[in-house]
C-alpha cells in the first residue's frame, strides 16, 4: 500500500485530534528533528513532539484540533499545515499555572518528509505559534519566571 506524503501528516494530525499520540508519533521518523520555536528547542528528537502532545493532551483533555490549511511544498516533501489548538485547561502547560482557562492558539507546523517512492516518514517538524497569545489566553498577566512557574518549596 502506498503512502504520500501528504497522507502521512493527514495521519499524523488525526493521531493528535484524536488524542491519541502514538498513532501521531507512528508516522515520525525515530531520528526526526524537531524545533518549537516557542520553546527554544532546536534539533530536538522525536521525544520533543511526544512530551509536547502528550503535555497538551494531558492539560487540554477536551483539546480540539482543528485544520485550517495544508500547502504541500517541493513535490510534497515538505507539508506546511496550520492548524488552531482548542480546549479547556486542566492542567498547568508549558509552566502556566492552570487557571481554566479557554485556549485558541493559531499554529503553523513544518514537516519535512523522506522516504521510498509509496512510504513516506516525516524527519523534521518546526513548530512555530505566537508565546505572547498563549500566556494571554492562559491568563497570564506577567511573564517573568516567578509568575509563570510554581516555585519548589524545600520542605
């Protein structure tokens, strides 16, 4: 069976808006490199993206992932998709305390894909959304390390 390139991030995107983030993962190479801008991460592995779905699944249990364009580039060896990211907070993301607060965070992801001329594997994600929106939704009202993570008591 034969798999494009744009069927592999389509599979991808369904894992996430269903939740279920090994099937997502199922079609990312075990070497892929990952960026998130947001998160000052370049040249992360395979387990940026899991920790990062996971994280968003675990805070957002009602996530919503809705797809708004997908431009296929270069004979379809990179796929640019945009997507917006929905959902209650339920947890505290990426170092914002959980308030519960609606999220809608507009996103642009970059996949690079490889592969045999009926399989493809994706082999790098750039990730890329507005920080400053996130923490605004989140309610977020200063952003300085002490306001944005709870600090470790030594007891």
């Amino acid at each position: 069976m034969s798999v494009s390139p744009r069927q592999t991030v389509d599979a991808f995107l369904n894992g996430f808006r269903l939740k279920d983030v090994d099937a997502a993962l199922s079609t990312v190479s075990d070497d892929a490199k990952v960026t998130v801008y947001p998160l000052l991460v370049v040249d992360g592995t395979k387990s940026v993206v899991r920790s990062l779905l996971e994280d968003i699944v675990a805070a957002f249990p009602d996530v919503l992932v809705t797809v708004k364009n997908v431009i296929e580039l270069e004979r379809g060896r990179v796929i640019v998709a945009e997507f917006k990211i929905e959902g209650t907070q339920a947890g505290d993301f990426l170092g914002a305390i959980n308030q519960e607060k609606h999220l809608d965070l507009d996103t642009a992801w970059r996949f690079t894909l490889s592969g045999e001329e009926n399989t493809s594997r994706i082999t790098g994600i750039d990730a890329y959304w507005c920080q400053n929106q996130l923490y605004r939704r989140l309610a977020v009202k200063r952003q300085d390390q002490v306001t944005i993570v709870k600090q470790k008591v030594n007891a």
